[in-house]
C-alpha cells in the first residue's frame, strides 16, 4: 500500500489528483519501492519536488534544496497537449516544449513516465473527471 501526502498548494493538488486517481496493481509496483525526487515546473508557476521513498509520496514546494534525480520542465499548455493525446512526450522533448534533465537515468525517466504521464492520460480520458480541460473548444 502507498501513502499520498495531503496537498498544500494549488500545484500539489493536481499532481496528488494525478497520482492518486491509479491505484492498479502496476501503479503499486512501480511506486512502492521507487526512491527517487522528481522537480517538476510548470512555467509561470513555482517548482514542486515529488518525492517517492518507501511507498509514501510527499510533495516539497517552499525551500527546495534537495538535488533532484530527475527535473522536468514545461508549460501548462505542452502538460495539457500531452495529457489529451495531442502530442506525446517525445515530440515535446524534440520541439524543446518538455525539457528533461537527467534524461540519461533511462530507468529513472521511464518509471516517471509510467507513473505520471500514463496517469496523467488516464485522468483526462475519464468521462467523469476533467481536471485539466481549460477550454473544451480546443480538443
């Protein structure tokens, strides 16, 4: 079983909808164990450390001096495209729109993928739940 801390801010809030939203038996191995720190900024909004140790997940938003073990950069619109399956990760690595530093840690960056944009995919194709519809012209 994991923890998920409560959230404190506005980005945590979503990041803790992400994460808590997939609680499938591939998402509880890939986190349970999972010891790392992820720096996640979303341009124009302050950076949020997630941090995954010993099946707890906290989030980290004030006085970040941890170095992370993997940093990942992007704007709201770019999280959104991805999320709605308008451009995938890849593509926005290429463009320059997702920047990814440790982006050498394969395991690392393909554990984060699993467990926040498959999640983050998951979330905005639910019916029931758009977190992260802006505007529903652009689809």
């Amino acid at each position: 079983m994991i923890s998920i801390q409560k959230p404190k801010d506005l980005l945590s809030v979503s990041l803790y909808n992400i994460l808590n939203y997939r609680k499938d038996e591939e998402f509880l191995e890939l986190v349970q164990n999972w010891n790392k720190k992820i720096l996640i900024e979303v341009e124009n909004f302050y950076p949020v450390m997630v941090i995954f140790q010993n099946g707890h997940i906290n989030f980290k938003f004030q006085n970040i001096q941890q170095k992370p073990d993997l940093k990942v950069e992007m704007d709201l619109n770019t999280l959104l495209d991805m999320a709605y399956g308008r451009t995938s990760s890849v593509k926005a690595v290429l463009s320059g729109k997702l920047k990814i530093k440790g982006l050498y840690k394969i395991k690392t960056l393909l554990t984060f993928k699993k467990v926040f944009f498959d999640t983050m995919k998951m979330v905005a194709a639910d019916p029931n739940e758009k977190y992260y519809e802006l505007n529903q012209n652009t689809k």
